[in-house]
C-alpha cells in the first residue's frame, strides 16, 4: 500500500533507521495515508477542504478504514492541513504496526528507560529496498512512471530525499528536472495534497530551529 511504501522511502531499508526525522515521518505517512484514501476514491479535495466519499465501500484495510472512519465522524468538514496535523501524530505507529501486522517489519527495543527508544527492522531488504530502487531506476532512466509512483516521488520529494533518489543518477540535473516534471502532472488533489505537505514540513523544521 502508498503508505507502506512511503515507509520503506523514509527509513533505511537494511537498518530500519529514520531518513528523516520522526516528526518529518509523521507528516509524510499522513499524506501517504490520505493518499491511500484519495486514489481509492474514498474521500476527495475540494477547496481545501476534505470530504468523504459516502457511497464508497469501505476499506478491507484496518488503518484505511479507521482514517476514513474519523473523516466521516466529522460533523464539520476540515481542511487538508488540519488533517495533516492530526493524523501525524498517530501516522507512524499506524503504519508499523500494519507492517509488523503483515510479518515484514520486527520491532527492537534499546537503550534504558527514560531514555528507550523502537525502531522496525525490515524482515526482508528486497522488500524494503524495492520502492527505492524501481523509483530512482525510473528516474534515472526518464521512464514513465505510474501516478501512484508519481505521487510517492512526490512524498519523498517532501521529506527531502529527492536528491537521495537521484544520487547515483548520471545526469543529475536532468533527473532532477524529470523529478520535478512528473510531480507536476499530477492531478489537482493530489498536487494540492503535496503543497500542504511540503509546507507543514518546512514550518515544523523552522519552529523547531527557532
């Protein structure tokens, strides 16, 4: 699922380490999470405002369906970035425990108590490494890219590890102006998602350096 593969984007795929910080992965696993439920035609973006769609059946997923269950609990309609903010706090347990659920993440604990901390060692590195590698190979490549593709690229983008994809590309220019190409074609929502993202991301780190 976009969110699943947004994780493997966001943490080291042999280590399980962060690639960003875990507020940044909150943010961005949120967006993946709505993602999930804009491209399932679930919910939809009008003015900024997030609606559900009610005639949709609802997801077999459990984290899906509990995100779609709160939009639609909502007596009052609430804009994109407010969501963002809410659903960020709870978006990155969210999403481990559904791949600890389907057998490919293990938790570890270390260090002591106060100072304990988790972290979710992929199971399997071809399956960790996989977003990674069919994204920065497309790039690389200028290949057409799925709008799901698309729009992860675009999460990546806005956590920062868009020069990480592009890395080992020959032409890093080039890639990186491809990067920005395809983000561009995506259709309304989803842009509008991404420049929501993009700009929670940016205030949070500068709050957090101020």
């Amino acid at each position: 699922m976009l969110a699943d593969e947004c994780w493997w984007l966001v943490h080291d795929d042999a280590t399980g380490e962060p690639r960003v910080s875990l507020r940044a992965a909150g943010w961005v696993l949120a967006a993946a999470l709505l993602g999930e439920l804009l491209y399932s035609n679930r919910v939809w973006i009008k003015d900024d405002v997030i609606f559900p769609v009610w005639q949709a059946a609802p997801p077999d997923d459990v984290v899906s369906h509990a995100v779609l269950d709160q939009v639609k609990a909502e007596s009052v309609r609430h804009p994109v970035r407010d969501w963002l903010a809410f659903l960020s706090g709870d978006a990155y347990g969210r999403v481990a425990g559904r791949l600890a659920g389907a057998g490919l993440v293990m938790a570890r604990t270390s260090g002591v108590w106060p100072f304990r901390s988790v972290r979710f060692v992929p199971v399997d590195v071809k399956v960790s490494a996989w977003p990674f590698a069919r994204l920065a190979a497309g790039l690389r490549h200028r290949q057409p890219l799925t709008q799901t593709d698309v729009f992860l690229t675009g999460l990546a983008q806005a956590a920062g590890l868009d020069e990480w994809l592009i890395r080992d590309a020959m032409h890093p220019d080039w890639t990186r102006e491809y990067l920005r190409y395809l983000v561009s074609t995506l259709p309304e929502q989803q842009h509008l998602l991404l420049a929501h993202l993009k700009a929670a991301v940016a205030n949070d780190l500068v709050s957090h350096r101020t």
